[in-house]
C-alpha cells in the first residue's frame, strides 16, 4: 500500500497527466478544424508537422504516464481492480494508446506526402474525437465511481 502522502502524489500526478492530454487533444482539434477550414496545403502541412510534434513529445508521454499513475494506484492505493470502474478507466487509457498507435501514426506518417490534406485532417478529427471521448468517460468513471454508492448503503452501520 502507499502511504498518504504518495498515493497523493501519483494521485495528482496521474490527473494532471490526463488533463494535459485532454488539453493536448483540444488544441489539436482546433488546430485541425482551422487547417481544414483553410483549404491551404502549407497550412495543413504545418499543422501536421507541429501535431506529430504534439503527439510524441506530449500526448503519448503523457498517456502513458496517466496509464502507469492509474494503475499504481489501482494495485498499491486501496482501489484494486475489483471495482469495475477502475478497470474501465485502464482499459479506456489503453484505448487511448491503442488508438494512437493503431490509426493516428499511419496518418500522421501519410500526410507530409499527400498531395491533398481534407482527407487526412477529416480523419485524424474523427480519430482525436475518439480518444476525447474515451478520455472524458475514464474521467467521469473517476468522479462518480459508479458501484461505490450501492456498496456503502450494503455494509451495515455502526453500532
């Protein structure tokens, strides 16, 4: 088990993380939907080459260490993985990653080539709307904790 104070650190560690990713997925966002409204290839060049930027030196550093955070917690903060929620919230992170590795790369890999961009910027939205809403539903899972009420109202009451 971790003391207080480090499972307060690794607790802090591990929201901040996520919400620099969701930050990260934001600004990307943004960025994407201006390039794509622009029309221009420089525009939608630069864009790619600032998000690959993004991507590596923020968005997966910063998962993977909201990944380890959270599952420290699980196994050495008192949660466990008996509760479904934290499990969700791992697997959701590992969705995040997986999504990233699986489709964001290759199009990130595609567009300094392509000689048109609409495509490439229309699906790396879909793909950062993806991993936004995994990160936003693990970040609920987070706060309501669902299951956590049920058990409190089954343990019997203090004499």
């Amino acid at each position: 088990m971790l003391s207080g104070p480090t499972r307060r650190i690794v607790k802090i560690v591990h929201i901040v993380a996520g919400v620099a990713v969701l930050g990260d997925i934001w600004g990307l966002a943004l960025m994407h939907l201006d390039a794509l409204r622009s029309g221009s290839l420089a525009v939608g060049r630069t864009a790619f080459g600032f998000t690959t930027l993004m991507v590596f030196a923020g968005g997966v550093p910063l998962s993977l260490i909201s990944l380890v955070s959270g599952l420290v917690l699980a196994l050495f903060g008192g949660w466990g993985l008996r509760h479904g929620w934290v499990l969700a919230k791992l697997v959701l992170q590992l969705g995040i990653l997986l999504t990233g590795g699986l489709f964001i790369a290759p199009v990130l890999r595609g567009a300094p080539s392509a000689t048109d961009l609409t495509g490439s910027h229309r699906t790396f939205l879909v793909l950062l709307l993806v991993q936004g809403a995994m990160l936003l539903t693990a970040t609920v899972l987070a706060v309501v904790k669902p299951g956590r009420r049920a058990l409190r109202r089954t343990a019997p009451s203090p004499p």
